[in-house]
C-alpha cells in the first residue's frame, strides 16, 4: 500500500470529507476508500479518453471497402 501527500484547497478537502463520511460512514479507513475510488475513476476516466481519442481516429481516416464501396445501403441488405 503506497502513501501520497497532496495539497488541496480547503473547500475540496471539506466537501471531499464531508461526502465521503456521508457515503462510507466515519469507520476507520473512509478517507482511504473515498480517496482510492476516486483516483480510479479519474483513471478510468482518463484511459475511456484516450480509448476514444483512438477510436475517432480510425473512424477519420479513409477505408477502402473494395467492392462494397460503391453499393448503396439498399442494395447491401438486399443481397
């Protein structure tokens, strides 16, 4: 288990406290679990960005559909 040290302004570290109390209850260890969901949602949050940013991407660049490109939606489906 890792420490970190980090500086917060005042009023996030009062809400932070407050919300993480309200949802986990004031059981040893609280802050610990609040802190830790919370970087890994920003971390999640973070890879989901960086999975998108790949994935439009793709969708940009210019995909030859061989046959099919030429063929309309309808005639797609209507063979």
């Amino acid at each position: 288990m890792g420490t970190i040290t980090i500086n917060i302004d005042d009023e996030t570290e009062r809400k932070f406290r407050t919300t993480a109390k309200n949802v986990l209850g004031e059981k040893k260890g609280y802050l610990g679990r609040a802190t830790t969901e919370a970087i890994e949602l920003w971390i999640r949050d973070r890879e989901q960005e960086g999975i998108a940013k790949k994935a439009l991407a793709l969708l940009e660049k210019e995909h030859r559909l061989g046959e099919w490109q030429h063929l309309t939606r309808q005639e797609i489906h209507d063979r």
